[in-house]
C-alpha cells in the first residue's frame, strides 16, 4: 500500500488530500486546508511549510503530487502561486518524500474524464471515488484530485514495467 498527499497550492488557501492505493483501489484518509493570513508573502510561505510539514509528520506518506502552476493573465498571482508551490514541495523533499507534478488539465481528465471540468464536477467524483458522504471543500477536493491523479500515472506505469519485464524487456 502506497500513502500519496496531494497539494492543491494557494498562497491564500493551500488544500491537501491524502489517501491509500493499493493496486487499483484507493481509500479515502484526511483533507483539509491550510488558510493563510496576513499581507507579508514570507510569513505566509512559512506557515504554508509548517502546515505541510505537520501533515507529513502526522500520516507519513510515501509519495506527494502538487498541482503545477499556470500561467494567468495576472503575472503577481502566478509567481505567489509558484512561491507557495515552492514552499509545499520544499516540506516534502526536506523529509525526503518523492515529489511528483501534474498540471490542472491531467489532474481533471484522470478525476473527471475532461480536462476542462468545472470545480463542481471534480468534487462530485472526488465523493464518488472516495465514497464519501459529502464533498470536501473546494481547494481539499482539488488536493484529493491530485493525488488520485498520481496514484493513476503511478499504477499505469507500474503496469508498463511489469508487461516489459514478462516480454523480456525493450529494445530499441
């Protein structure tokens, strides 16, 4: 079994999902946000660090996803967005935790099947896939969505080398 913590970034609001993968299945184990207050960027990634470095600490995953940046028409927003990506990712590599990076449009086609699926939809199957009651809030979701995107792309692959591995291996 396979611990992912997806991060859905926000130099705001920063979501985490975690779950189990074993195989196909996943299992549903914590989500929440990390709200920031208070003006000065500094501050603000330094308590984004400290929040993603207790949530590693409290349920140890074996792997971490973080949703890459994208380009908006508003250049400020974007580079705070990579600052808090960068203070996420800092927290893992720091515990020696394997980062990967999935951008928005892959996450939403591994979770919805489309990748220009609205925020409403992703949660929905995030209830769906996790059978839960009710859907988490929207940056949580998004951070679920991650890591299910990761446990996707890590299956897959994992497949890939077991079918080169019973054909003998590539050639090439």
């Amino acid at each position: 079994m396979t611990r992912i913590l997806g991060i859905d970034p926000g130099s705001r609001v920063t979501g985490y999902g975690i779950i189990d993968q074993q195989g196909q299945r996943i299992r549903y184990v914590a989500s929440g946000c990390i709200r920031v207050e208070g003006d000065a960027i500094a501050d603000r990634l330094g308590v984004i660090f400290d929040g993603v470095s207790r949530i590693i600490d409290e349920h140890s995953p074996d792997e971490m996803a973080v949703e890459q940046v994208f380009m908006n028409k508003n250049a400020d927003s974007a580079l705070k967005l990579g600052q808090a990506r960068g203070a996420a990712i800092c927290a893992g590599v720091t515990r020696a935790i394997p980062v990967s990076e999935f951008a928005a449009r892959a996450i939403k086609q591994a979770v919805v099947g489309k990748g220009g699926a609205t925020k409403e939809q992703v949660q929905h199957m995030i209830c769906v896939l996790l059978s839960l009651d009710q859907p988490p809030p929207s940056d949580a979701a998004d951070a679920l969505a991650v890591a299910i995107c990761h446990g996707h792309h890590r299956e897959t692959g994992q497949r890939m080398v077991a079918m080169q591995s019973r054909r003998g291996g590539v050639t090439g």
